[in-house]
C-alpha cells in the first residue's frame, strides 16, 4: 500500500512539473512575457541544469528589458560551469542594450575559449548562429581549424561564406571539400542546390558555373565533368549535361547507367528531343542486354507518345521487331508490357493486348513483375470498363506489395476506378486518404480528386453534372480524345454558371493543347483567367498558357506576363517555383 502511495505522489508530481512546462511556453509563445518570466524561475529552480529553462528565462529577462537581473543569471551560471557559450550571452545581453565594445569583449573571450579548449567550438560557433552573428561564427571555426588540425569544419566554413554573401569563398571552399571528402558530395550539392533556388541577387549560378569549368579545364579528373553534369541536371539543361556524360564514358566506358539515369531526367521534365539523343547513344554504345532493352523501352515510350494514327502499324512492326531481336522472357517484361498498352489503347484491340500480358505472366516473374503485369492487365480491363476485374487486380497489387510506393500507385488507380464508375463516396474516401501518400505525385493527384468530387458534391448534391464530367475523364483515359472534347462542351453547355465549369475549361484546354491545337487550348484557359481569376484553377490556366506560348509557340514575350502573374499573386502554387525559374530565364537575370 505504502508503495502505491509513493508511486501516485511521483506520477502526480510529473504531470505537476509537465503542466507547468507547457503554461510556461504557452505564455512565452504568446509574448507574454511576464507571466513566462515567473513560471520559467520556477522551472529552473527545480531543474537548475537544465540549459532551456536557462536561455528561456534570461530572454524573458532580456524581452522586458531587465537586463540587470539578466546579466546576475548568466554570470551567476557562469561562475558554476566556467562554458564559452555563456560568455557569448553576456555579450549579446550588452549587445541588446547597445554597448557594443563590451558585447564584442565579450565575443572575443568566447573565441579564446576555443584556444584553450578546442572542443568547446560546437557549443559557441552554433550559439554564435542562433543569434545570427555569423563572423563571429566564422572565427570560431577558423580558430579551432587552426589549434587542431584534426578538426574539419570546411562544410560549417563554406555556408557561412554563403550566409555572408561571399559566394565565391563558398563556392571555393566547397568545391575543395566536396573533392577531398567526396562520400560527403551529396551533402554539399543539396546546399548548393539550395543556394541555386533561393532569392539571391549575386549570380551565384553563373559563379558555380564558371567555377566549375574552370576545374574541369585545369584538373583532368573526371570528378568534375560528374560535378559539372549534376549542375547542368538542376538547371534543366539535358544537352549540356549529355556533353559532360560523353566526355565521362570516353574515360570511363565501364558503365551507362548515369547517361540511362540523364534520359529519364529529361523524359520528366518533358525534354523528349534531347532523351531521344540520349537513348539513340546508349543503343549504339551498348551490347548489354538489360541496358538496350532499357534503353529500346524508353525510346519507344517517346515514339508512341508522338505518334500519329498512321504511325501506328510502323511502331507495332518495330515493337514485334524488337521482341523478336531481344526474345520473350522476364528480361523484356518492360518491352512486353508497352506493346500491351500500344494495341489496348491505340489500335484499340484489348482482346489481344490481354494475351500478351497473359503470357508474360507464365514467365519466371519477380514480385515486382508480377505487380507491373498485373498493373497492366488492369489498366486494360479498366479500358474495357470491366470496372471490377480491373478493381480485383489493382487490390491484389495492394495486398502484395504492402506500403510500398507500386502499392500506392495501385491504390490511386483503383480510386480513379471508383470515380470512373461514378461511385464517388467509395472514391471520395481513398483519394482522402492517399492525399497524405509519402509520394508526392501521387497526392498531388489524389488531391485533384478529391478537391473535384467534394467541391462538386456540394454544390450539386445530386452530382449530375460531377457525373458527366467523370464521363468526358474516362474517354481520356480510354485515349478517345475528340469524343471527349464533344463530352466536356456538352457538360459546359448543360451546367453553365455550375461549380464544374471551371474545371471543366482546364479539361479542355489540356485536351486541345495534347493534340497540338494551342489556340483552341488557350481560349479555354483564358476564360479561366478572365473570369475565374480567383478560383483554384487559375494558377494552372496561367502557367499551362505561359508554357504553351514559351515552349510550344516560342514567344516568351506573350509567356512573361504570365509567369510574372503567377510569381506575384499565386505564391502558393506548386508551379510558382518553376514559372519564377523560367521567367528568369526570359528576363535574362537571376533578380526578382
């Protein structure tokens, strides 16, 4: 009984001291900072050790201007742990009340510090940063580099240069550590690339650029045409990246997996012309199985894109040919599954492209095969709107590869199943909960739809014209593209003045520009900018028209002011940090 008693008063006590935490940072965050000062004391009293009850008690101090009572604290823990960081809060206490040749008195024993005792340089160059004294910092690692060799703060060094807008200091030192401690590469460039993106007014990319070059022409190591490569990557620069990629295989002829990795750069930022380039020389440089039939899949995946009707029976005969050069097994599963697609969805011919997925799943299959071949087979049956065969497969891959990234694709597929038949409640439920999914694309589309069944299920509780609009959807996934045009006009003609007809604008106008009509598209996404200016789908109307007229009609004069409307009224827009990157580009500078 005794010990039961003991325990209560112990679990009491630490809810007690919880409690009181919690009060003390909700008035802190508040700026109330009286109330803070005095649950904070006690706090401390209790847990004098304890460094956050310290910092936060001594700025409660400092934000009512006591700096008195400030100063008796840190000297008074001073006296007791003797640490530099301390000495760096007595400095910034003066700081604050504009003394600053005893701040930076202060600031200079806290370097010394370091003479004595190198190790102490963690704790006083990062307290330095947090209050946002970043030559001090500098020093401080400068100081301890030179007491102890050993000690390697060229990374710390490097961004603080950047901090400091002394770029070419940064990129200097960070080229040179990046070469001499290259497992750390990919750690520095995800700064540089941080450094590439930011608001800065130094041309910082044409300084790494030049910078870059210059290795590459003085030290013949083939690290710098990699380095160089990754740069022209981040710039979306594919043909020059490439020059670097052929420069490295002369040299290195061992492998092509990098110029392989390139092509599909490109494909994702929709530069077909140069990952055609791409992929013809790695056909022409291989002899491995597994990298042609890579390659081959990749390439045909751009022909079928850009085909015509009457290219079809050519790309048919040149995908049997392939098949019958490279043969049918588990290696050719991806070449297998593309001439599926092709005659399911462009000669129209299910029947057959189901038989071809059938036999290669008679093949020795992996796991992760199987999961493609039956993503396939489903994707057909979906085309045949047999709605739930399709649905049995794609729950099957659910099941198979659970929490894994194929999985959640399945799960996408299987929502849009739901939504193509019109059972938007079962749909409305999976694209919630797939607009958490870890990977990006796909929530970014789970989110679409959902954003779509709900604001149209609440405009129009029937979902009669949400109904005819899914209609028009699934003739685009069906790659009946005129017959969905005709669908999408019967639906803005029906529902004028309707929640779903600016959606529906946006279908259009992506529709017409998929087959190459650009003034019919930007009619569409210009009603949207007309008179939907304040709706969800006006960033993608001003981007999908900036894009149309820049990249398609070569007039970034007309692209500009799109962009610049984007840039300055759509901060929010997952397109925003692209149209400010290609308006740059237009205007000929890095300045905003």
């Amino acid at each position: 009984m005794k010990n039961i008693f003991i325990y209560i008063v112990l679990l009491w006590s630490t809810l007690s001291f919880a409690q009181n935490e919690q009060l003390a940072q909700y008035y802190y965050e508040r700026g109330d900072f009286e109330k803070a000062k005095l649950s904070y004391e006690e706090l401390l009293a209790n847990s004098p050790s304890n460094t956050q009850y310290f910092l936060r008690t001594v700025d409660c101090y400092q934000q009512l201007q006591q700096y008195d009572l400030a100063e008796k604290t840190i000297q008074s823990r001073y006296s007791r742990y003797k640490q530099g960081t301390l000495l760096i809060e007595l400095g910034y206490n003066y700081q604050l009340q504009k003394d600053e040749k005893k701040a930076n008195s202060y600031y200079n024993q806290a370097l010394e510090k370091i003479t004595q005792k190198p190790n102490e340089v963690f704790g006083i160059a990062n307290s330095f940063e947090k209050k946002v004294l970043l030559d001090y910092a500098l020093q401080a690692y400068q100081t301890a580099s030179k007491v102890q060799p050993n000690y390697n703060f060229n990374f710390q060094i490097g961004l603080l240069y950047g901090q400091l807008g002394k770029t070419d200091l940064m990129i200097e030192t960070l080229l040179t550590e990046s070469f001499q401690s290259q497992q750390n590469s990919n750690l520095i460039q995800s700064q540089l690339a941080r450094f590439m993106s930011d608001d800065i007014e130094t041309g910082f990319r044409d300084a790494l650029r030049k910078a870059l070059i210059l290795r590459t022409q003085k030290d013949q190591d083939v690290y710098w045409n990699h380095y160089l490569s990754w740069f022209y990557v981040q710039q979306q620069e594919f043909s020059k990246a490439f020059i670097q990629e052929k420069a490295i295989y002369k040299r290195e002829p061992e492998s092509l997996a990098s110029i392989i990795n390139l092509a599909q750069f490109a494909l994702d930022e929709d530069d077909e012309e140069v990952a055609r380039e791409i992929l013809t020389f790695v056909i022409a440089n291989s002899k491995d199985l597994d990298v042609l039939v890579q390659a081959n899949t990749k390439l045909m995946e751009i022909k079928i894109e850009e085909a015509t009707d009457k290219e079809f029976p050519a790309i048919d005969a040149e995908l049997t040919g392939l098949l019958s050069k490279f043969e049918i097994s588990p290696f050719t599963l991806s070449l297998q599954l593309i001439q599926a697609h092709f005659v399911a969805f462009n000669l129209k011919k299910p029947e057959e492209a189901r038989t071809i997925i059938k036999n290669a799943m008679d093949l020795p299959l992996n796991n992760y095969q199987i999961a493609e071949a039956k993503m396939e087979l489903a994707d057909i049956l979906l085309f045949e709107e047999k709605f739930n065969q399709a649905l049995l497969y794609y729950s099957q891959i659910e099941l198979d590869l659970k929490n894994d990234v194929v999985a959640h694709e399945a799960s996408l597929k299987a929502a849009k199943t739901s939504y193509f038949k019109t059972d938007f409640v079962w749909a409305l439920k999976q694209f919630k909960t797939l607009k958490s999914a870890s990977t990006q694309l796909i929530a970014n589309d789970a989110l679409e739809y959902f954003l779509l069944i709900n604001d149209n299920t609440v405009a129009d509780s029937t979902q009669v014209a949400l109904k005819a609009f899914a209609k028009g959807d699934y003739l685009l996934y069906q790659n009946r593209k005129q017959e969905a045009i005709v669908q999408f006009q019967l639906v803005l003609n029906q529902f004028k003045g309707n929640e779903i007809e600016t959606v529906t604008l946006l279908r259009l106008g992506q529709t017409h520009e998929s087959l190459k009509q650009y003034d019919l598209a930007l009619a569409q996404f210009q009603l949207i900018i007309d008179h939907h200016s304040d709706g969800i789908y006006a960033d993608e109307a001003l981007f999908f028209s900036a894009e149309i007229y820049n990249e398609k009609l070569q007039n970034p004069e007309k692209a500009k002011p799109l962009y610049e409307k984007i840039i300055f009224n759509h901060q929010d827009s997952i397109y925003f940090v692209e149209a400010r990157k290609t308006y740059r580009t237009i205007r000929g500078d890095t300045n905003l």
